[in-house]
C-alpha cells in the first residue's frame, strides 16, 4: 500500500481556543487538537492546513510552521480523504459542510454541539446521508478507553446524578452523549424552574431531569457559579457508587453503597485516575486513523446520536419555558 495511504491528513477549520488554544491575542488555553496531532507520529496523522479568518491567529501559527488559510478555497490542494475537522461556532455548519462536499470530503469531525436547532440538525443529516459522508461529533469522551471499560462496571445501574457548569450545549451535552453511549436515550427530560435566568439561552446551564429507555433515573444539576470546570457524573449502582469526574483530570471514584449520601465533590477515595482530558482528543485522532486506513470499528459520535443531543438540549430549554415535561 502507498505510503500516502497509511496517514491521514488533516485540515482544521477554526483557529480558536479548542484547536489552537489561542484567543483574545495570545495563547491562553491547551491546544487540545494541535497537541493531539502532534503527539502522534506523522507516519499517520499530518497537519496539513488550519483555516482560520483571524490574522493574527493565521501569524501565530505560521511562525511555528503551520500553514494558515483565510478560506478553504485558498488551499492549493485539498484530496478528497483528506480529513475536515471543524472547530467553529455552530451557526453556519451547514453551509461548511456543503463547501467540503465540493471536494468530495467524506469524513468530517464536528466539534460539538452538532448544531444549536434541532431542525437545523435534521438538515445536515439528511444531506450528509444524501452524499454519504461521514461526519461524527467530537464527543471525545467516547474515545477515552478508560471510559468504555467503565461501561462494563455499569450494568446495575438505578440512577445517575449529573453536576455541571459551562452551559447545556457545552458540559451537558458531553454527559448527555456518555449516558447515551452507555445506556442509551432519555424518554422525556423535565425542566426545572429557575427564576434567575432572564433568558431561555442553549449555551445557559439548566438543571432537569428525565428518565432513560431502561427505566434509570437521570438529574442533571447546574452550578453556574463555581469557578471551576465541573463536569461530574455519579452512577448510583445496587452495591455501589461510581464517581466520574470530568470537567479536568478524568478521575473516577467508587464507594459502597452504605455511603451512599452525596456531601461534596471530594469526599471519596480516588481509585483511578486517568491521564489529562486532553488524551480525549489524541484517542479521537488514533481511532480516526484506524476507521479510515484500517476500516475499523469505531465509538464515535455518529449523525444519529448528534441529533439525539440537539433534540433533549432544545426540549429542557422548551421544558423549562413551559414547565411541562418534553418527551423525546
């Protein structure tokens, strides 16, 4: 085989602070997708260009040596498995994806959320079905094998208690999807009234709850104001309780059941505790690498699922407007 065909190539669309970890004129967050690509040996993963309209984000880049575009057209020569990893603001995704299509892309990685409307959603999936395209949202957690191989630990499981911050359709929607990926969908969801909002806004956090398919009790608790990254997920099991902690370090913690009572974020024993959750996005580019040069099975966040997040993310903020229950 080639050797061209033993890597995959990508190009990354947005130049922000998840791609590039630049923003406001300087470098201010962990470049989770350049550290991701740079990790792994460019015998399989190549960066080959980063779009991005910014000047000043375009200069950044190319003194260390990566090449930088204000549009995708600018780039001389884009290959049709040459891989789009879309890193910008939701609202014209659309209209990205119909501009890779022009090269006969048919892998593209959408960072979340897949779109801010449902309806928009079911948009992109008919016309990435129409095309056959695969597009898959960067729910990275998914990739993380710490976290698949808890899945096995979960089986018992009665109820989930959720503890984020950072808006419905940033941290929530990582907790929705891993639920997902778990245990599969909600049936309904309920918002619950908070008479601080002044606006029903999807990157807002909410708290609600709902039940799953499989007749486990699901709540989600907001924290708007803790100052921290807080994305903490409890499955409360027969004979135990499973701590997830997310929002930083992956940490995962477990008790017996007798202690069930919760009492704060750092009131158990840490049994585990994986690497940065950084590696999300490296095992995001190695599982990428084996779906396309090896044609291996993959966990991603495929079409269906992405919707899946839009549709309960739209139905709390909808719940919490009406105070009735949204099934889903």
């Amino acid at each position: 085989m080639n050797d061209q065909k033993n890597k995959i190539f990508i190009i990354l669309v947005g130049g922000g602070k998840v791609s590039t970890g630049y923003t406001n004129g300087k470098l201010t967050h962990i470049p989770n997708h350049l550290s991701a690509i740079k990790s792994i040996e460019n015998t399989k993963v190549v960066l080959k260009a980063v779009v991005e309209k910014n000047i000043k984000i375009r200069n950044f880049l190319v003194n260390k040596g990566i090449k930088a575009y204000k549009n995708i057209d600018d780039i001389k020569y884009i290959n049709k498995n040459d891989i789009f990893v879309i890193c910008t603001p939701p609202k014209d995704r659309l209209l990205l994806i119909k501009k890779c299509n022009k090269f006969k892309i048919r892998n593209l990685i959408l960072e979340k959320p897949l779109s801010e409307k449902f309806i928009e959603s079911i948009k992109i999936k008919e016309y990435v079905h129409k095309y056959k395209i695969n597009l898959f949202t960067n729910y990275h957690r998914r990739n993380i094998k710490t976290l698949v191989e808890l899945k096995r630990k979960l089986k018992d499981c009665v109820a989930i208690n959720v503890h984020y911050n950072n808006g419905l359709l940033n941290y929530a929607s990582h907790a929705i999807d891993l639920i997902n990926f778990y245990f599969g969908k909600l049936i309904y969801v309920q918002g619950i009234k908070n008479e601080n909002k002044k606006n029903n806004k999807l990157n807002n956090s909410y708290s609600f709850y709902g039940i799953l398919k499989k007749n486990i009790f699901v709540n989600f608790q907001s924290y708007e104001k803790v100052n921290y990254d807080l994305l903490d997920l409890e499955f409360i099991c027969k004979n135990k309780k499973i701590v997830l902690k997310t929002g930083g370090s992956l940490i995962i913690e477990e008790k017996p059941i007798k202690n069930l009572y919760y009492k704060g974020y750092n009131h158990l024993k840490s049994i585990k505790e994986h690497k940065k959750n950084s590696e999300g996005f490296k095992e995001l580019y190695l599982n990428l690498y084996n779906f396309v040069v090896n044609n291996n099975k993959t966990n991603f966040c495929n079409i269906e699922n992405s919707c899946y997040v839009t549709e309960v993310c739209e139905k709390v903020i909808k719940s919490v407007k009406n105070g009735r229950k949204q099934i889903i």
